[in-house]
C-alpha cells in the first residue's frame, strides 16, 4: 500500500499549519501535497490552543495517523497503519513532546489528575479536571512558560495553587532575577504560593489512581487535588536519528531550512537553524519562529535559486493575567534594567561585547514593543551602560 506526493508535511502543528498555508498561496496543484499528523485535528494555534484551525482546501490531510519510521534514502515514511507515503520533498514539523515525569525518575504521570499541556487532547483534558476541583488545591510542577501560564489560569478559576520548581526563581531561562520577583510578586497578591529551590520526589495516591499529595525533595508535602506537569520539551527527532545531522537537541539545517539529506527541510520547534545575528545555531521553543521558518522552507523549496538565507529576530511573549510581555534576540552578556518596577512598565536591555542584542519590555504599546524590537535588529554598539540605563525605553524609541 503506497501513495506519491511532490511535498509532505510530517506534523500537524502550527509549522505544518503555517507551510501549507505557504504551500497554497504560491500555488500547488491538488494531489501534490499531504500532511501527516497523528493528532485528530488539522493544524490549530496552539498559543491559544483555540480551535482556529490553520488548514486551506485542497491539501490531502492524514489525520489520527503515527509515522512510525523515516527512509530518508528512498524518501518514504512508513505510517503505523502500514502505508508508505513517498515525497520528492519532505519537510519536517514534529516539534516536540512534554518530558514526562518518569524521564526524571519518578512515578505518576497516568494517575487520573495529573496533566500535561501540549496539544488539544491535553488542553481539553486539563479543563475537565480543573472543572472538577474548584476550591481545591493545585500543585504545578515547573516554573517555566506552562507552568506560569497554567499557574495563573488555574488561580482565575479559583483554585488554590502552589508552583514547586527547582530554580532560584520563575521562568530561569529568560528572566532576571529582579524581572522574576515582579511577576512573583504579582502572582503571591493574586494567591499563587511559591516553592524553590526544591523538586518533587513522590506522589501519594488514592484507591482510584488519584494524586492526593505531592512530597518534596526538602521533606514537606502539599495536599493536592489536581497536579500540573511542565518541566520542558524534547524534540521529536527520533525517526531521523542516524540519518539527518543533529545539532542542539534538534535537526540541524542550514539557512533556506535545509537538513543534510537536501530533500528534506526541518522547520518548528524540531529544528536548530543558523540564527545570522547571533552567528550561531539555535533551536526555539516559540511560535513566531515556527510560523516564519516554515515560510521560509516553503520559500526555498518552491524558489529554489533566489532564496535568501533565514535572518531571523528571535521574538517571545507572554501575557498573564492583565500583564503581558515583550523579549527581542538573546539574554546574553550584562543586563541593565529600566523604568518603573513598582508600575506598570518596565523592562531591560541586554549587553554582550559591547552590543545591545536583547530587549525585553512589560506593559509596552504597540510603538514600543516596534521601538525594542528595531533596535534589537540594529545591535547598535553601546559604550555607557550607565546611560543606556538613564535613557531606559527612550533609547528605543529615539533610534
Ligand atoms: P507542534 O508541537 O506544534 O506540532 C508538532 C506536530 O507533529 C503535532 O501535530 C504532532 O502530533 C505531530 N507529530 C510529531 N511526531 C509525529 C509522528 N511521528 N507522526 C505523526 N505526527 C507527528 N509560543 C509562543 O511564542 N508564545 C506563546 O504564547 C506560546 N504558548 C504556548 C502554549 C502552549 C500550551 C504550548 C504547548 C506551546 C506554546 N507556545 C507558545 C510554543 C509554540 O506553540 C510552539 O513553539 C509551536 O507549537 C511549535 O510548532 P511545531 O509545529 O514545531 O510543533
Ligand atoms: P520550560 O523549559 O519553559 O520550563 C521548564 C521548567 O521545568 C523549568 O523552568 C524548571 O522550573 C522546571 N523543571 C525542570 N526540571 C524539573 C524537575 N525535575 N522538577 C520540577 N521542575 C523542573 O518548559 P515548559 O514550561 O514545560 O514549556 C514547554 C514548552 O512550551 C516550551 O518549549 C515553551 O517554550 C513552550 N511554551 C511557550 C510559551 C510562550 O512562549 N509564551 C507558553 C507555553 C509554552
């Protein structure tokens, strides 16, 4: 059993989503193009995990469908229900999978309230136990993005949380520790209570598979209606491994998106691409990259001469609660702060051999968040740091 297609799209996420819309503006005929996706859905934001479906028509769609290997020699994936699809192009979008409790040694992750967020399956999970444990106490495990995200949703729905990571502070691998203690601070006024410095080391549970209490490394324990679980990502590169040159967790491709077979292309949270402005290979974890890196494979598949390389501003936000943020390029090097910490806006630039490369800014208008980004882009040199941190914003907005 076996099927052709000039393109496939391995992955039904916001990547695949984003090169078929790509796909079809530049014109494909019927039949040329298939997306593979185990999930039941066609491509949706998964930001907002709302059901804005991404997909045009026309486009074969294998839904609910695993691919179980990859030849890349003789360009065919070989599905879980035992078709071979063949390409002439493949373009790799499987982004990455939740690290599950058990990939840090411990138990738990199948017990009834335990939940993860990643795709729509997940999110629709999630909502029924919370709806389940209104009044009841939380426990969120991570303080990373889904953990702050999830920490803040679960507090709006008048649930009593309490976050448990291992860190010194909230979202270590973005924020400073003075950016960390405003959103901390924010978070403890809206009820949400903070353990650091500590990890879970067990579960206690009921006759019927549910978490009553979570231990903790320190030796205390939180009673606990409902857990939620993030504590990072893999990437899912296990088909292609021994086949496809990997780099930073991810597959390697250079900057038209192209992995080292040249039929194939690796877009999305999957794959580690030459950022020009840094100078160096980065895989992202953030949408805005997997929406324009799938342009970009589109682009240089469908054009092949004329492609410019990627040159991609690394972009990441959030927003929580009434606040939301703003982070352009790389927290590298020194930090200076800015504006009102007691207010509303605030933010910082980032230093790194005597150029700005990252900014980040909370509360910022539109023109702002343009201003932060552009200077970003600019990596004007700086000499003062002392006076970029008297100019604060208004060094952005005067370049
Ligand atoms: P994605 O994970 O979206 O898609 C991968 C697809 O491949 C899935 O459909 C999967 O089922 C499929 N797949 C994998 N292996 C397969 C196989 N062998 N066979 C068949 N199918 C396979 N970012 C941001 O910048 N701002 C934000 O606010 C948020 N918010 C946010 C909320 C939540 C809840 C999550 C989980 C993530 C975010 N993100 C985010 C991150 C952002 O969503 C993420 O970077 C993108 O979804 C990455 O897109 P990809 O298409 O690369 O992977
Ligand atoms: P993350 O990498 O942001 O955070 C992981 C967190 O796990 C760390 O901050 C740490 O506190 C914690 N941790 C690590 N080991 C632990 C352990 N043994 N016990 C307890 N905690 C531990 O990952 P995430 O929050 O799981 O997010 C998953 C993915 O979704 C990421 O790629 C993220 O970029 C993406 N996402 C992005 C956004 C956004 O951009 N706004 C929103 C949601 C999700």
């Amino acid at each position: 059993m076996g099927r052709a297609f000039v393109y496939v799209i391995l992955g039904g996420g916001v990547a695949a989503g984003y090169a078929a819309l790509e796909f079809t503006r530049r014109g494909v005929s019927h039949g040329e193009l298939c997306i593979i996706s185990e999930e039941s859905v066609v491509p949706y934001e998964r930001p907002a995990l709302s059901k804005g479906f991404l997909l045009p028509e026309g486009i074969e769609v294998v839904l609910g469908t695993w691919v179980k290997s990859a030849d890349v020699k003789r360009k065919t994936l070989l599905t879980a229900t035992g078709e071979t699809i063949s390409y002439k192009f493949l373009i790799i979008a499987t982004g990455a999978r939740a690290l599950k409790l058990e990939e840090f040694g411990l138990n738990g992750s199948d017990a009834g309230n335990v939940c993860y967020l990643r795709d729509l399956a997940d999110a629709t999970r999630l909502v029924d136990v919370m709806q389940s444990c209104i009044g009841g106490n939380a426990v969120v495990i991570g303080g990373g993005y889904i953990g702050m995200e999830c920490a803040a949703s679960l507090v709006i729905n008048k649930l009593n949380v309490t976050m448990v990571f291992p860190e010194a502070h909230t979202m270590a691998r973005l924020f400073t520790p003075k950016i960390a203690s405003y959103y901390e601070d924010y978070y403890i006024a809206k009820g949400v209570k903070f353990i650091k410095g500590t990890v879970m080391s067990s579960f206690d549970m009921d006759s019927d598979g549910k978490v009553t209490a979570v231990n903790l490394k320190d030796g205390s324990w939180l009673p606990a209606d409902m857990v939620v679980v993030g504590i990072g990502i893999r990437p899912n590169t296990a088909l292609f491994e021994g086949q496809l040159t990997m780099e930073k967790g991810g597959i390697k491709v250079n900057g038209q998106m192209q992995a080292s077979d040249s039929s194939v292309y690796a877009v999305g949270d999957v794959a580690a691409f030459p950022v020009k402005l840094f100078g160096e290979t980065r895989r992202l974890e953030h949408v805005d990259s997997a929406r324009k890196s799938a342009r970009h494979a589109v682009a240089a598949i469908m054009d092949l001469e004329k492609t410019n390389e990627f040159d991609y501003l690394p972009f990441f936000y959030s927003r929580v609660f009434t606040l939301s943020w703003q982070f352009y390029g790389d927290n590298a090097g020194e930090v200076v702060h800015f504006g009102d910490f007691s207010g509303n806006t605030f933010g910082a630039y980032w230093v790194n051999r005597g150029n700005l490369v990252g900014s980040f800014l909370e509360g910022g208008s539109k023109e702002q968040y343009e201003a932060i980004s552009k200077v970003t882009r600019l990596r004007p040199a700086i000499e003062d740091l002392g006076e970029l941190e008297k100019l604060g914003l208004g060094y952005a907005l005067a370049e």
